[in-house]
C-alpha cells in the first residue's frame, strides 16, 4: 500500500493542469521549463499536428493562442506571450545546443490563422533548416507505419520528457537508465532518411551522431 501511495503521489507531481497556471495569463504557461530550457544541451522534438513553439512565427503564435486562451480561460495578455516565447527562439542560435525535430506531414498542413500565416510559418522552418545545429525530420503522411504518436513531447537531455494534452502538461524524470525513454525516441526513428536542414542531401553532421544515439537508446 505504501508503495501505491507513493507512485499516486509521483503521479499527481507530473501531471500539471494549465488551469492552476493559466489565471496569471499566457505568458506564465509560455515561460513554463524556461530553466530547462537555458540549461538543456540536447533538444529531441516529436510533434503530430503543431510547429514546435521553438520554430513558430509572431504570426502562428498569435493564432495559436488566441484559441486557448478562450479555451482555458485565461486573461488575454497575448503580446506578452507572443513576446516571450519569441525572446525564447534566441537559443536557436547558440551553437552549443543541438535540435533533433519530428515532425508529422499533418503538422505543416494544419492551419493556424490565414494562408499568409501558414506561408510564413513554412518560411521561417525553411530558414531554420540552413542552421547547423537544427535536424529536422517529416514523416509524410502517406507512408506504412507500425505505430502514431498520439501526444507531441520534447525530451531536454535524458533527463526530462514533457507531453501535452489538451489541458495538462505531464512531466516525466527519468531516472538514469530507465526505460521509461525509450518508447518517446523509438516515434523518431521510422523517418530516419527524411531529415532536412544543412547539407540537403543528409542529416547535418553535427547531429549524424544524434541519430545513432536514438537507435541505441532503444
């Protein structure tokens, strides 16, 4: 009994409602793992149907979080959130981090806001694919699979997994040489092949060894 206790409780500590953090506004949910972020040497990135709030223009932000501020209630203090999570984007451009992204075909075919939105928004990935230190994956939408990823997550290192739900984020800690990683990295690994970004015809050297990496993990 004391040991269900425990992992109820370890459970209840992951699982944070955006809800408890939303009525302070957008920009505190936007700020969120802002740590994390500053600290993380390796960013692996899995998302089905949204851009990565890393690659996002001020445009599709703003479309964004203009639904889920209705949805969750928030007060609208969306400049301040567009503003923050753009300050964010700086970290791109610092060499020492390396960026290994999955992305769904569906993640570029969903629209957030008008046509010259999502045009925009292609653009911005178009240019972020000549950086160096970014490894971006598509899975196209027409192609035989085993499995789907039915949650975008972010692992930062091997010590944090992140997942989003509608109205939670769920926080997971693995301890180290736990397997609890490996099915969140084995999502990557049927694109491997269909990466862009830096030498077009192969996977930026910088991150060829990222991709061995995933395969040994699992």
């Amino acid at each position: 009994m004391t040991d269900l206790v425990a992992q109820a409780r370890a459970i209840e500590s992951m699982y944070v409602e955006y809800r408890r953090r939303g009525p302070s506004g957008m920009k505190q949910l936007m700020l969120a793992f802002q740590q994390t972020y500053e600290t993380a040497d390796q960013f692996r990135i899995y998302e089905h149907n949204v851009i990565p709030g890393l690659f996002q223009t001020a445009d599709y932000i703003r479309a964004m979080l203009t639904f889920w501020m209705r949805f969750l209630n928030t007060k609208n203090d969306i400049d301040e959130a567009i503003a923050a999570r753009l300050e964010r984007q700086a970290i791109l451009y610092e060499g020492r981090r390396k960026y290994t992204v999955v992305l769904e075909e569906n993640a570029l075919r969903t629209w957030f806001g008008t046509a010259e939105t999502m045009v925009g928004q292609l653009d911005r990935l178009l240019s972020l694919m000549s950086l160096p230190n970014v490894a971006l994956g598509i899975v196209p939408a027409m192609i035989e699979r085993q499995g789907v990823g039915s949650a975008g997550f972010w692992i930062f290192d091997d010590k944090l997994v992140t997942l989003e739900t509608p109205t939670a984020s769920i926080e997971i800690t693995p301890a180290a040489g736990d397997p609890s990683l490996r099915p969140h990295v084995r999502v990557a690994l049927p694109v491997r092949g269909l990466w862009a970004g830096g030498p077009r015809s192969d996977h930026p050297s910088a991150n060829r060894d990222e991709r061995q990496q995933l395969s040994a993990t699992t």
